[in-house]
C-alpha cells in the first residue's frame, strides 16, 4: 500500500484528474474533433446543465483526496463509475482516442487492488 | 423493524430488477417526454446514441440496465448487499438530476430510489468505514 510504485500511480492519477477536471471549467486543452454519434451524445449531456460540472467536481475532489493521500480507497470508489464511463464512451462512441480511458482505467483499477483490504467488508454479507 | 428493513430492502430490489429488465426489453409503455425536449434529446441519445433510431444502439441504457438488474438482484438475494449500495449510488444520483434539471414533474420514482439507497447506505454504515483511513 505504501510501495513507491502506489505512490508514484497515485500521484499521477491525481495529476491527470486534476487536469481534465479543471479543464471542463477552464477549457485549455484543445479538444479533438470526435464522430457524429460521440458528439451528438456529449451535446445531449450539456443540455442537462449538470452533467459536465459534477463530472468535473468529482474529479477534481478524486484529484485532491489523491494527492493528499487523504481517504484513499473512497477517492478511488467514487471515481470508479467515471473511469467505467469514460472507456465505455471510447470503445462505443470513439474508439479512436481510447489510450487516455485506458491509462485512467488501468490506474483506477490497480489502486483498487492495492487498497483491496479496504473494499473486503463491502463482500460481507 | 426487521421486517420493515426487508421489505425495504426486497421493494428496492424488485423496482431495480423491474426497471433494469426494462431497459433490455421494453416491456413498460415509453415515457413521454412532450414538452421536455432536453429529456427527449437525453433519452434518445443514452438510447441509440444519436437523434433516432439509425444512429445505432447507445452503450448507456444496457450498462444502466444491467447495473440496476444485477444490484436488484443482490438485494434481493441479499449478497453483498453493501457493494450493491455502492453500485447503485452514481445511478440515484443522475436520476434525481435528470429529474430535478429537466424532466421536473416525474422524478416520484427517482426520489424514491434516491432516499431508499441512501437509508440502506446509512443503515449497512459499518462496511464502508474502512475506506476512511
């Protein structure tokens, strides 16, 4: 759990978290241009009005909690539904530019083995 | 109180395995979404990823679905019941926006399912602690 290989994995999750959570306030990344269906489907969750904003805050509250090292395992359970629907996106709607859902994904999961112990009690009963 | 507490836990359960089938089969009548055109245009686009149905299948509704299908069931069989909970939560939450931010007057189930979860939550409080550390 506190092996230099986690820290470094957890610090840069936190940073690539940060980024793009900052960015769907600040918009500084250029973004691509992306398939009719993907675009259409981004467009029908900024007419929520809410979707893009709470996308962006749980990502940069994962970020913080990351980088602080403050309730680990939580940050990486709440940012898991995110992680699981950026990929999805990808492979379904713009398979193109998969690799950043991938590296999100492969993080997102190997924290979660290394803090595993924290995730036995939800196994319970 | 015990059986007050399976019961809550058997209804939500029933209403997830309900409404996750529904979402690979269609058996309920389609929601009728005239005068919300965000709704429609949400719906839609979750459903077939584009305005109609050519666009091609949306991933959304059959992730949605089997989610709620699988955390429905848990409950019901009563496995793994804090996981279930935890599945569930990022579906509660964007239920009850999608209701309060566009489609206003039906959001009864939305809440329903919302504060259900969030009483289980609470009650099963004990197996989340360890993520706290």
């Amino acid at each position: 759990m506190n092996s230099t290989f986690t820290t470094i994995l957890r610090i840069v999750l936190g940073i690539v978290l940060l980024v793009f959570g900052l960015n769907k306030f600040l918009n500084f990344i250029q973004m691509f241009e992306m398939p009719p269906a993907a675009a259409n489907f981004m467009e029908s969750l900024e007419t929520t009005g809410y979707a893009f904003y709470l996308v962006a805050i749980i990502e940069i509250a994962v970020a913080i909690m990351l980088l602080l090292k403050k309730w680990v395992p939580f940050a990486l359970i709440l940012l898991a539904p995110l992680t699981f629907n950026i990929l999805l996106f990808h492979m379904f709607l713009d398979v193109s530019d998969i690799w950043v859902a991938i590296v999100i994904f492969s993080l997102n999961v190997l924290l979660m083995y290394k803090y595993w112990k924290a995730y036995r009690s939800l196994f319970q009963y | 109180m015990k059986i007050f507490h399976i019961i809550l836990r058997l209804g939500l359960g029933l209403l997830l395995l309900a409404f996750g089938f529904n979402k690979f089969f269609w058996l309920m009548p389609d929601f009728d979404f005239t005068g919300y055109p965000e709704a429609a245009h949400l719906f839609e686009a979750f459903r077939f990823s584009g305005d109609n149905p050519t666009a091609g299948k949306g991933y959304i509704m059959n992730m949605v679905g089997a989610t709620e299908a699988i955390v429905g069931l848990l409950l019901i069989i009563k496995k793994w019941v804090p996981l279930a909970l935890v599945m569930l939560v990022p579906i509660s939450i964007n239920l009850v926006m999608f209701h309060v931010m566009v489609n206003l007057p039906n959001i009864g189930p939305a809440l329903a399912v919302a504060i259900l979860n969030i009483y289980l939550l609470y009650r099963n409080w004990g197996a989340y602690k360890g993520m706290f550390q």
